[in-house]
C-alpha cells in the first residue's frame, strides 16, 4: 500500500513539473539505477526500454483504476460491485505486468540485479520524495 502511496505522489508531482525539472529528475534516476545496480553498458542497453514500457503499463493501470467513480454513497450495489471488481481487477494486472518485467528482466540480467531492482526503485523513491520534501522547506 505503501508504495502505491508513493507512486501516485510521484505521478501527481511528475505532472506539475516543467520539462527541464522532469529531465533532471530523469537523468539522477538513471545515474541513480546504473550506480546501485551496477549496470553495465550492455545491460543497460537492454534495461532502460524494458523499464520504461513496464513503467508506462503500470502508468496506464494506475490512471484507469484512478478514472474510476468513486462515490459509493450515489452507487447502486451492483455498480459498487463492478467498481470493487475491477479495482482488484486492476491490481491483478499490475501484479501480472510486474511478474511479467521481472522475468524479462531475469533474460538479461543476473538474477541478483533483477531482483535488486525493485529495491532499488523504492530507494531512489524514498530519496527523491525526501530531496522534494526538504526543497520546499528552503
């Protein structure tokens, strides 16, 4: 749930940022990943298309889940229903889409760095969020 939490902080930031802000948050997550995971040049070669279409699935299953109405007190049960089945719908395949990265990812990195990945993420995550936090404080 946690990091459900943190990844629509993010998608609600991303969109309030300018090109270039985007751009520098970009290439200190590239720097970021390369440095942790120690990609090397081949790997990442490989890894940054395979990364960036799994980011913008689970962009596209967060944003459908999120277009969903979320006023249960109008709602009918059946429409309650539907909109519960296909919340759970949508984690099922976010589930599925990141089962399906993790494999890919497995062809071509060791299974360490793959694993790592998603570790990884949530560091760079948590560092961002904190670098945000404490830029608006100054």
């Amino acid at each position: 749930m946690r990091i459900i939490k943190i990844t629509i902080i993010f998608c609600l930031i991303f969109t309030g940022l300018n090109g270039q802000e985007a751009n520098k948050i970009e290439s200190y997550k590239i720097g970021f990943f390369t440095e942790k995971l120690e990609l090397t040049p081949d790997e990442s070669k490989s890894f940054w298309p395979s990364y960036n279409a799994f980011k913008k699935d689970i962009r596209k299953i967060k944003q459908d889940r999120r277009s969903r109405p979320g006023q249960m007190g109008l709602l009918s049960d059946a429409e309650i229903e539907d909109l519960i089945e296909g919340f759970l719908s949508s984690q099922e395949d976010e589930v599925a889409r990141t089962r399906t990265f993790y494999t890919e990812l497995k062809t071509f990195l060791p299974l360490r760095k793959a694993a790592m990945v998603f570790f990884v993420e949530r560091e760079f995550n948590t560092k961002l969020l904190q670098t945000m936090r404490k830029d608006r404080r100054n």
